[in-house]
C-alpha cells in the first residue's frame, strides 16, 4: 500500500516539481506538505488535520471553498 507521502512525491515527480518537500506545521491542527517549481504552473499540496481521520472537515477548514480555490486556479489543460 502508498503512503500519502509516497503517493505525493510521484505526483511530484509526474509534474516535475523541485523535489524538495516543503512541509508547513504552525501551530493549531493544520499542517501543510508541499511541492514549488512544477511543470506548466502545476501545484502538488496537501493538507493535513490532526485527529480528523477520513471526515469532510466542517469546523477546521472549510473543505469545499478550499477544493474550489484548488481547482478554479489550476484549470485542467488539454
């Protein structure tokens, strides 16, 4: 099975990131873990909340807008 951090650095390595992780941990339950330099303006990112396990986070972030404002500005290209 693939960790979240293996399955990250190949996303990594597919956009052709810079490699080197940037990991982002202030305090509070969000932490952050991150690819800069990717291919065509690609972002690899994710977001991690402590003790949320596999929930729709409601209280800590809101998931949805955080989803859209991901996805509305890096657009799909063909």
């Amino acid at each position: 099975m693939e960790s979240v951090p293996d399955a990250l650095v190949g996303w990594a390595r597919h956009d052709d990131c810079d490699l080197k992780v940037i990991l982002e941990d202030p305090q509070g339950p969000l932490s952050t873990m991150r690819y800069k330099g990717c291919h065509r303006d690609a972002e690899v990112r994710m977001i991690r909340i402590d003790g949320l396990g596999h929930s729709w986070a409601r209280e800590e972030i809101d998931t949805t807008a955080a989803i859209w404002q991901f996805f509305s500005q890096h657009p799909l290209r063909e």
